[in-house]
C-alpha cells in the first residue's frame, strides 16, 4: 500500500497567521498536512486555501491543551495508510502586565498553552514518530525565553519552561533519530493577528521590519530537511531593523 | 508601638532540611520568623527547635500551591505588630523520568510547586513588602534552570519558568527597593531527605562534597544585608567537588 | 559594466576541509570566489577543483591575522567588477592543555587565530558591505563559545571573545543591512583534518556522526539568502549522535 | 617559624578606587597585603592609608600583562614566611567605540588587560595556591561579559573570554581546593575613576545608585570565607535602581 507523508501543524488560525504559513509550506511540499487548532471556521478556511494550491489537509478542531485531543490529532496523522515525519507546534499566547496584576488563573494559563501544552504535543508527536525512529519535531519559541523583562514576566516564565523542555527532548530524542528543535522568533510577525493588535506598531516599521510568514515557513521546511549529520537545535529569527 | 521584624520561609520541613536552617538562621538574627509547610509535626518540630536557640517563630500549615493560604501567611507576618522585611521560597520538589513515562499531572505538579508556587509567593511577598519600600526576596532555584538535561526534562522546565520568573521580579521591584534574588543550589545538600532518598550517593560524596545548610543559609542571610548600592540577583552554590 | 557578485572565505585549507567547502558552494551558485589561506598549495588544489566543477575563483595568500592581507584580499572582492556580497571567516584553531601546561604563546596565539582574526576580517568585510548597504558575514563557532570545559580553557576564552564580538556586530550592522551570523559547529567536521588528528574518535562514530561539509555549506548559503525581514543571527549544528 | 598569611591584589590605582578598596579590607581582616599596580605613586597613597589603619602591605610595581612581574609578586607574596590564600584581579580598562573606529592596536590592548593579564595572573596565583591545596582567586568581570551591546562590542569580547577563562580554571581547580571566582559588577563604581571620567552620569544617580568600594570588598571577602561545601562560582552586583 502507498504511504503519504504527512505533517501536524498545531495552532492553526487565520489564514495570515504562522500556522496556517507552516501548513500552506508543508502541503507544497508534499505532505498531507493535519492542521489543529480551536476554530473550525479559521481551521476551514485555511483548509480550503490549501485544497485550491493543489495540497491535502485534514482539519482536527483541537485544544492544545487537552490531551486527547493531541493524541487524536496525532494518531489520525500516522495511521490508515499516513506516515508522520513532521510536526510544528505554533501556540502561542502572548500577555503583558505588572506582576502584581497577574492573577493566577492567567498565569497559568499561560503556561498551559505556552508549556503545557507543547508537553502534551511533544509526547504524542515522539511517540508516534519513535515508531519510524525519524521525523521532526518544531517549536515556535520566543525571546522571551532568554530574558524576562517586565511586564512580559509572566509570558517569559512559560517560554523559558519551554524552552527547557525543549532542549531536554532534543538531547533526549536525537540519539534515537528524532530532530527537535526550538525557534526563537523576535520580533512582530507580519500576519493577522499583529495587524489587528498592534496597527501602530506595524506601521512604525520599516519596510522587512515584520517577520514574515513565508519566510519563517520556509527556515521550519529547511530544519525538516537537514541530515542526521548536521542539525540545528535552536536558532533565532528577527527583522534587520529588530533590536536585540 | 514597638515593632517586631519579621520573615516568611515557606517550605519547611525536617529539621536537618533547608527551610529550618533559613529558619533558625533569621530568628538567630533576631527576627520573628513565620514557618510555612504541610507538616504540622514538622514544623512543630522546628518551631522547637527555634525556641530551645531563644528565638521566635509562628507557624502556619501552609501549602504553597493555595494562594488564600500564601496570603494569610503573609498577612500574619506583616501585622499586628510585626513589620516583614524577608521572605524565602524554599519549596522544592524534584523529579526524574524519560519524557514518555511523565504524565501530564507530574508534569503540571512540578510546575505549580516549583514556579506557580514562586509566583504566588512573590505576589503575596511583594504586596507586603511595598508598603514599607524595602525588603528582600529570594528563591532556592537550581542548576536545571539554565540547562535542560535527561532525565530531568520536566523538572528543568519547571525550574527555567522560576529562574526567569524571579529574573522578572528583580527588574521590575529592584527600581522600588525591593531585592529579589535567585539563587542556584548545584549540588546535593547535606541534609534529611537527601540521606533518606539517596544514601549510597551520600556516602559516596568526599568531605565537604555537600551543600551544607549552614552555610547556604549563611549566605541568604548575607544576601538579605547588602546595601541597596550593590545587590546581588543570581549566585551559584556548589560543593567544591561537584562537576559542573 | 557587468558587475560579478563575489564571495570572501578565509581559512581555505584541504579540499576535505569546511573553507574549500564553502568556496565550491559559493561558487556553485554563481558568486566568484576569493579564497584566502595560509597554504599557495592548498589554495591551488581548492581553486582547480573549483574551475573542474566551472566555478570561479581567486586566490590570495592570506595570513588571517595580519590586517594588510586581509585588507588587501578585501579590496580585490569588491574592485574591478566584483561586488562582494558574502563573507565567511572559517580560521579555527583547536588546542586544548590544562591550564598550568598552556604558556602565554599559546594563549595569545588561539585568540589572535580565532578572535583577532575575527576582529579583522569584520572591520574588512564590513567597510566593503557598507558601500553597497547590503550582504552576510558568516563566521564559524564552536560550542566552546557557550561553556568552558578544561582542558579547552583557553580555546573557549579565545571562542567566547569571538562570539561576543559576532554578536556585537549584528547588532551594530544589522539596521544598516548587514546580516552578521554565528553559526556554533557543536561535533566533529567530516573531513580531512579530522580524520587525520582523531582517526579514532572518527571510526567510532555512527552513521551521519560526523558534521558534514556540504550540509554546513547549504546552511551557510540558507543564511546568506535569508530575506532582511526574517535573519537568523546565531544558530547550532551538531550531529544528531553527538551529546551536548 | 610563624606564617604570615597573604593576599595580591593586582589592579591597584587610586585610593578611591576598587583596587585600593578591596586591598584595604584584606588587610583589615589580617591579611599582609601584596598590592600590584603601574603607578608607584598611587601604590605608596594605598599602602600608607593601610599602614594608618594598622594593616601591613606591600607594594610591587606590576604590569598585569608582562608575565615576569606577576610571577615576581605571586614569588613574593608565597615564600619568606608569607602564605598566599587569596588573590584579586581587578585590572579593568574600559572602551567604547563603533567598530569600524577600532583599531587593533585597541582591540588587543582591550583584551591583553582584561583576558590575558587574567590568564597570567590565574597560572602564577593557582601555581602557588597549589602549593597548599587551597584558596581563593576572584576576577572582577563585566555585564559585558554576558551580552555585546555596541559602542561595548570590543570590550565584550575581552571581557566574554575572561569570563570563559575565569569559568574553565574554577572547573579545573575546584576539585584541587582552590575557589576560583567571576564577579560581575554591573553599574557605575562610586570611585575616583568614575567620577572623573563619567562626572554628569555620576550626579544624575539616584542615592545608593552607584557601586559602593567597601560593599564590593565585603563580598569578595565573603566569598573567600565561604566553606569549600558551598561555593559560589558567579555573582552579580548592581545597584537597586541599574537596569539589566
């Protein structure tokens, strides 16, 4: 029987957004791409941007933070004829306030979706990829991760747990074929969500002064596709005009 | 009125434990001395032992992972007479495993005792202490904050999320007089639960190859004296012998 | 005129060696090389293979520590016709040696081969790159750059002073156009210097084990042709075998 | 015959300065104190403010980069009845200047003062801890060493291989007994030099917003008493109101 290789892309929103990017990436590439994330309408309309390129999705309505909604996710993509060797998760919920204005409940929920939920994902995409000992795993990571500058504190304390983990599957997974990698956006993505939040800030930059979502897609394709000999486990992606 | 200083350790436990010997080392100082863990009989036990030395301590059966709780503690030891100027967040629960047999609730637990509970601490720390614009507070962190090592994943993600938690604190508070510090335990310290969990590696460590609680509480007390001028926001503790 | 986009890489050794691996990617991809090294020898066998392969280059006998040289290997990229647009500093010295056996010749000469040089080779590349507002600087790192391990002290200083200076420059450089990257090559390169110091330590090594030329060489080449918008500043690559 | 224990401290300049500073608190604490420096006129202001105050020192004129003199007062400071047990290297020369303003002359002389004058200075100390399985070297290091901010870039690098430097000897020469120190003082010192280098900077400083000599000195002699079970390895200090 043919087998089709496929790609999980988790944190899939408008279609101007990174996920979708990554998903639109994947299935030009070739791969059947299951792309998950909570809006079936979002997860719809990037499906059908894919399907008239020519590429395959399958939607998967999916709460990173449930897990057996990601092992759903995962299993539909490496079974029934479905070979998984790539999976990205793109959640990302930023937040900024005082410390003595963060309540417990965004706290946490910061790193459920930040941490946690890239734990669950990490689980399920190794465990189904273990099964073929190859395959990669990306995260979507921040600067934050480095550094914790208010009022981004509490945002930076789910990246940086991240970030561990992160690095600790790398080095635990690699000897076993597993290529793991973290990547450290800073700057504003030039998508959806920016334009909506932050019209000011976009429009103070200059021209290539946004990430954009091509071009990070294109860094997660590289990363897929570099041999066991020569693999990247973290690296940074910013504008030209971003201080750093 | 005559106003008593005071100090919060939360996460106390066995008397040869690191939360004791802050402990006894504060009330040596003179300060009252709230004693915050799970264990009636064990912080029982401490309070004892403070008394036999001529100091003075309250205890209060507290989890850190309640923030009502958090908050009495604090409310007591800023009240009624007592004016808190330290506060040390000791909790500590480590942990190892290959990241596929650690389960979501390992996974969540290490993070709210490790880094949920240090941020509930702060907040509560942080309230008090603004009132009067001064005081000191400092975290037991690990070496698992900057790197992420096998099978200590889960752990070191937790401990990543405090490390930089705290390092938000610092900048944000340090501007309103208030000194918060992260200090990284490398080593095995020379103490109860350390001889229960671990003997043979006990045994097997030279002479003066572990972290003595004396000295570390030496050092936090230390920590609490420096002049507002030249403050201290992260420092490593390791026995000579350990390799790092 | 025509103008022929050009290409500088310093540290040109054997032909089973990351500099003659970068020049033959260089050129593969239309840039005419200038090839700077030690050895006329060496630097003829690079060149010959280039030409065999209907590449361009030229090359300069160049001592990477002696500014005039390298000035002059600089003047000839971007003279005449030739518009450089991409830089790789690939000098590399390993030594290691406990500290008390290293003597101040040693010391100084690691940091003149692996900083100093650095330090020359960016003023040169980028006094050349300013002109045109635009190009790469790609300098090869060692994951000595993050940690000092004995006996490679002083190998690390003269690596850690190289990354500082890499990283001051990308910041200084990036807003007027100037993409500066470090790249940490963590393992052992698959090629003839290797396997002529170590053969051991290369015949125990798996499969893919080894750092391979041409995969670090496309990565390079992925670097330079990163868009402005979205520029990679450091990353890693390791074999997927190797610890770290 | 009675042994006198001894300190170096090499970097000695005016007497508001930290050199001055830490010499006068080694000796205060009974240390017969060997004090290093370019300036025999500075030297004999320190050395006689330490005699009023009842210490013993003396001076060597020393250049920290000319191997031979360190040698001679390491010699001096470890034979005829004197036992080293501590020794300072606080030789700091700061710069600024966008790089392609830098020549090499500065570039290296940056980094023979910082660096290499480290490096001479570490082999000629610990050849003569050795001698006695124990004791303390601490370096005064820079915020610079862990970031490269232009106009900084190359005084980062000379301070970023210090800092590998200083972190390479404390893991060789820990398990031998001897405590090798990195300190990184962040901000402005409340000394002579600053004041009259930095006059406007001085003045706009919030009161305790500047690096007080004598809290410095306290803590590199806390760090010397430290029990060799709990060692630090790296601290910062920084004023309450520097921002990092």
């Amino acid at each position: 029987m043919h087998t089709i290789p496929s790609a999980v892309v988790l944190g899939v929103g408008p279609e101007q957004g990174l996920g979708a990017a990554l998903a639109r990436k994947f299935s030009s590439e070739g791969l059947h791409v299951f792309i998950g994330g909570r809006s079936k309408k979002k997860l719809e309309s990037v499906a059908e941007g894919i399907r008239k390129r020519g590429g395959q999705s399958t939607l998967v309505i999916t709460d990173a933070t449930v897990e057996q909604q990601v092992c759903l996710l995962f299993e539909m993509a490496n079974n029934n004829g479905y070979k998984l060797e790539l999976a990205a998760y793109n959640v990302d919920s930023i937040f900024s306030a005082p410390l003595l204005e963060t309540d417990i409940e965004q706290f946490t929920q910061l790193w459920q979706q930040n941490c946690m939920g890239g734990f669950i994902f990490g689980k399920q995409a190794i465990s189904q990829l273990c099964k073929h000992k190859q395959g990669t795993v990306i995260y979507t990571g921040a600067t934050a991760s480095l550094r914790a500058k208010p009022p981004f504190t509490s945002f930076s304390a789910a990246k940086s747990g991240l970030r561990a983990l992160v690095q600790g599957m790398a080095r635990e997974f690699a000897p076993q074929g597993i290529h793991v990698v973290h990547v450290i956006l800073d700057g504003v993505i030039d998508g959806e969500r920016s334009r909506a939040n932050f019209p000011e800030l976009i429009s103070s930059k200059a021209e290539n002064g946004l990430l954009n979502l091509e071009a990070i897609a294109d860094t997660y394709w590289s990363l897929h596709r570099q041999p066991a000999s020569t693999w990247t486990h973290e690296m940074d992606l910013r504008p030209f005009s971003e201080a750093f």
